[in-house]
C-alpha cells in the first residue's frame, strides 16, 4: 500500500508542470488562450519520448509564466494534428505553427522555445489609440481622420512594425502581462545538473523511467559497437583473397549469402545463422521498403509501435548476435553460371555455394510535384499497413487495377469517404472487384482523371489532391484529402538476375509450389521479389524463414551444411581483441563474466586493474 501510495504522489507530481490534452478543443483553447505554446506529442511505449520528457519538464519550469507547455499520448487521443513518428514537437505562436521536428533533440528544443518566447513578448504589446493619434500629430496629420479604422484593423505588434519600418519611430506601448517572478527558496530546486552525481532518491517517476532508458540505450550503443567491430572483421576475413578479375583459388567461399537487406533477407540470415550456415548478408545499411517507411508500423506482431527502420535495426541485431555477417553494399552483379555463385560489389567479391535472393519490389509511383515531399506524410503505396491512421477522413486512391479495388474497399472501411481516380474510363480489375467497388455508398469514382500534385497544409501534412481530366487539361479539381493511395502496381528488383532465373510476364522469381526454390539449383527467393500478392512485412518475414529452412536442407543435400569441410582455424572461436571491452564499465566485465559462469574471483586473484579482468573474459570467449 505504501508503494502503490509512493508512485500516485510521483505521478501526481510528475504531471504538475505540463497539461496533458486529450480533445480537438480543449488543444485549441490552449493555443488560443496563450501567445507561445509547445506540444510534445508522444507514445508511453516510445524509448525517445520517455528519455526526453524530464527535459521537457524541466523547460516547462524553465519558461513558466512565458510559454505553454502541454503534451499530447498519440495513442490514445487525437488533436487535430497529424504527426509521422514520435516524440514530435511543435511550437506555436498566436495559434501559429512556427517550426516542429521530430526526435528526443534537446538542444533543439531549447532553441525553438527560446524563439517563440522572444517573439510572443515583443508581440505581447498594446498601443493606446491616444498614443497613435499622438503619433499621427507628430508625423503624418493626414492620417488622423482615419486614425480608428488603422487602431481597429491591425494588431500592436503589427502595427509597431509598420510604423518603425515608415516612419523610423514607433508609437509608445506597453507590455501586457509581466511574467510572475520565479520562487528563489529552497536551494534544491533544479540545481542537480551540472556534473553532479544522479540522486535517485530526489527523482520522480518521469525521471526515473528516463534515467533507466538512458542507461539501457548506454549499454546497448556498446553492445552494438561491440558487434560491429566483429562484423567488419569477420567480413573483411571472408572477402580475403577474393579479386574479380584475379586468381580466385584463395577466396573462401561462404555456405549462403543473402541478397536484400529487408524483413525477408534479415530472418533468413537470423535462420541460417542459428542454423550454423554463417550466412553473409549483401545489402546497402538502407535497404528494404520498411527502412524507409515515414510513418510508423503498427500491424508487425509483437511490436506495438515502431518506425519501419526501428524494425529492421532490431532484427539486424539479432541476426549480428548469432555471427551473421553484413556486406552493406549493393549487389551489383551476381553470376550464377559458375560454382560456387559470385556476387560482385562496389568493394569486394564474395563467392557463395547458395544464395536467397530478397531484393524486394518497389512501388511504382505518379512522379507528380508534391509526391516525394508528401511521402509518410499522407501519400503512401499501402492501405493495409496505413489506411487505419485516417480512420473518420477523406481519402484519395488512384488505380484501376485489382491492387486500387481492394485498397478502396478496405478504406471504405475504416475512412469518412473514399475518392478512386481512374485515369481510363474502364478497370482493369476483376468484375467481382469493379462490381464491389461500383456498388459501395462510400466509394465515388472519377473516370479519365489523373492527378496532377499534392499538396500539404500546416503541419506538412497531405491536405490537397489535385486531378485533372485526360481529355481537358484545363479542367482541374482540388480534392479534400488527408491521406493518398497509390496502387498501380510495382517494380520488382530481379535485374540482376534477368536471363539466369526463370521469372514471370510481370519479371517477378517463380518458385517451386510449395518451396523458396528457384529454378537454378541452390537458389531461393523469399519476399516480395516472388510475393505479387501480399507483399507485407510480416509474410516477407515468414518466407524469409521458409528460405533459410529450404537452404539449409539443400546443403545437408549436397553435404556442405557441416563444418567439416572447413579448416579448424577458420572455423574456431572468434579471436578475442581486449582493445573491445575498454569502454565497458567495470559492472558490466563483471556481468559478463558471471553470465558465462566464470569465478573471477577464484580466477583473477589480486586483480585490481580492468585489463586484466578483460583478460579473463578474453579466456572464456
């Protein structure tokens, strides 16, 4: 009970500085009702949102009586505001978005709200109409007949500036609100920065959830680092001696590579390297449509919510635990005329006795001014994975094939209206679909129409699509719209292996029914690259898998899946480098050293030194 009683006062206290809003109108209130406003829009379950909210709070105090602070929980209420990731911040002045950006950026923060402070006190001014007819008298009597229509027609601040930039001389004012004096008592009150040691003791829950984070992402940076370094060497080892156009006799071959860097190529090398396989997974650090996904993922199961790129680091990291390793260059040729296979990058060659090909397809998009800009911010080529973001509003899809019937009537769903821009008079879909679509009461469709841009609003968020008919250019429409669809079709990325794969009209992998197979031995494809269907995160991941599982059996087949057929010296333990673990913390040795069951007490007797408790650990890696 004492507990529970603690963390309600902590709670309790945690919320003082900052309002919380949850309405479209009480957030416009608050804009309303004060000169300079910031708004962090946040998620309980976002790392970054908890790390920065004690700042946040702290800049609260900071601008008290000068700036509105208030925080909006994306998940559980909507404002009126769009936002593409979180923590999201915004800063307004009269009710005017001044700037925003995206991410736990303190320095910025601060920045921005210093600005907006500086510039809603110079326009927190009044201007008496005695002091603008004085004004007039002194320098232009002509103006004063019609001295009240000016008084009436611009604000103070305005009409300061006008005057100064005329005239070179302002009218007299006055402040209209002076910030109440800050409390100078108590000696503790936000003096616990400056170098001095964290006291939990005097944290409330909010700083504790952010100190504990900060010290999670502190130890994970160096885990990652750590892994990292492994990879480079374990990847420079395997491209050793290996020359494109030199003797190839000394290049060691890898048992599988994996060609794309997206969920499919990832899982598969996550499989293969828990299989044994040491897979080497070929692919530049930006690969994948995920990665590059503006708005956040919300259907992969077991994750909550998390950008694309969050997903794919997350997955990367499990596949570096078990000794994957990662070329982060593109493919530019693969030859699978010879044996073993050769892939061909800007920095190396790697040979390879099988490969997964998850190069993944592209969406085609309309080229159109606006599209780029918009992208992640209302234009998108997925209905499934961000239709639900505009349950309640007008959306737009263009299309006239199977893909744009079903995307519009799985919107008709959840959106308030959904407009299909068909740039031929008929569909190219099924007559069930078109049928489907024709009968829906909330689908209208425009014939011989193609879009000719997009447009944003405040916020930098999709608010305009504007069409135009094939057969009269100038007859253009402006389409109300948070959200646009494009569904006509994608690109699959299988160029490399034009003329060695057999592949379908549409030039996507065909495969074995029921397997990952190719049709050249020891190939396997897994994701959209042989998915024209689904073509979703989660099933590319589950292919993935299924083409890890076919490799691996190949191999066992074709009696290269064992390590027997390597030298022990390079398939031994990995070489321990001390040079590694300088940056760990003491606590940290420690731990590890306790995790693969070593007494370092028994072991390193008189031990004082942290090398030579790294010297332990290098024993037993």
């Amino acid at each position: 009970m004492l507990r529970a009683s603690v963390l309600l006062l902590l709670c309790g206290r945690a919320v003082a500085d900052v309002e919380e809003i949850t309405t479209e109108p009480a957030f416009k209130k608050a804009l309303a009702d004060n000169a300079a406003v910031v708004v962090d829009f946040f998620s309980q379950t976002c790392g970054p949102c908890i790390m920065i909210a004690p700042k946040f709070k702290e800049l609260a105090k900071e601008y008290e009586g000068k700036v509105k602070f208030v925080k909006v929980d994306v998940q559980r209420s909507y404002v009126g505001v769009q936002v593409r990731s979180m923590p999201t911040f915004h800063f307004y002045v009269q009710g005017k978005l001044e700037h925003q950006f995206s991410g736990a950026d303190e320095n910025g923060m601060r920045q921005y709200t210093a600005q907006i402070a500086r510039k809603a006190e110079a326009m927190d001014i009044e201007v008496s109409l005695s002091a603008l007819e004085a004004f007039y008298q002194k320098h232009d009597p002509s103006k004063l007949e019609g001295v009240d229509e000016i008084y009436e027609k611009y604000p103070a601040y305005k009409l300061v500036q006008i005057l100064k930039k005329k005239y070179g001389e302002a009218p007299e004012y006055t402040k209209k609100n002076k910030a109440p004096p800050k409390a100078e008592g108590g000696g503790k009150g936000g003096k616990e920065e400056g170098g001095k040691a964290v006291d939990i003791k005097k944290m409330d829950l909010e700083d504790l959830k952010a100190e504990v984070y900060r010290r999670e992402v502190s130890a994970e940076e160096k885990e990652t680092e750590l892994m990292l370094k492994k990879n480079q060497r374990r990847r420079d080892k395997l491209i050793e001696g290996c020359q494109a156009d030199g003797d190839m006799g000394t290049c060691k071959a890898v048992k599988l590579a994996v060609v794309g860097g997206g969920p499919a190529g990832v899982t598969a090398a996550i499989y293969a390297a828990r299989a044994g396989l040491k897979p080497m997974v070929v692919a530049p650090a930006m690969g994948g449509q995920l990665m590059s996904k503006g708005v956040n993922v919300e259907n992969y199961p077991g994750i909550v919510e998390a950008s694309g790129g969050d997903i794919i680091k997350l997955m990367k990291k499990q596949a570096l635990r078990f000794s994957a390793t990662f070329e982060e260059e593109a493919a530019l040729t693969v030859d699978l005329s010879k044996r073993p296979f050769v892939i061909q990058t800007n920095t190396s060659t790697i040979m390879a006795h099988s490969i997964v090909v998850a190069t993944g397809a592209d969406s085609r998009w309309l080229n159109v001014p606006g599209e780029e800009d918009l992208k992640g911010g209302g234009v998108s080529s997925c209905a499934t994975c961000d239709g639900f973001l505009y349950s309640g509003k007008p959306v737009v899809v263009v299309g006239g094939g199977d893909t744009a019937m079903e995307d519009a009537l799985v919107l008709a769903r959840t959106s308030s209206s959904v407009v299909l821009v068909h740039r031929r008079d008929t569909f190219r879909a099924s007559k069930v679909l078109q049928q489907a679509v024709l009968a829906h009461a909330k689908i209208t469709v425009m014939w011989n129409t193609t879009v000719k841009e997009f447009k944003g609003g405040e916020g930098g968020m999709l608010s305009t699509v504007v069409v135009q008919d094939v057969h009269d250019e100038a007859n253009v429409t402006e389409l109300a719209a948070e959200a646009a669809f494009v569904a006509i079709g994608h690109i699959p990325n299988t160029h490399l292996f034009k003329g060695q794969l057999e592949m379908t009209p549409s030039d996507y992998l065909v495969t074995r029914e029921g397997s990952t197979r190719c049709s050249v031995d020891g190939v396997f494809a897994a994701g959209d690259v042989a998915d024209w269907v689904y073509r979703q995160a989660v099933t590319s991941a589950g292919s993935g898998s299924a083409s890890a599982l076919d490799a691996e059996r190949w191999l066992s087949e074709q009696m290269m899946s064992s390590a027997a057929d390597e030298p022990e010296d390079e398939d031994g333990k990995e070489e321990c480098h001390p040079e590694d673990y300088e940056s760990w913390t003491m606590k940290q040795i420690r731990k590890e050293l306790k995790d693969r069951g070593v007494d370092a007490a028994q072991e390193c007797r008189g031990c004082m030194e942290k090398s030579q408790f790294i010297e332990v650990l290098c024993r037993h890696m």
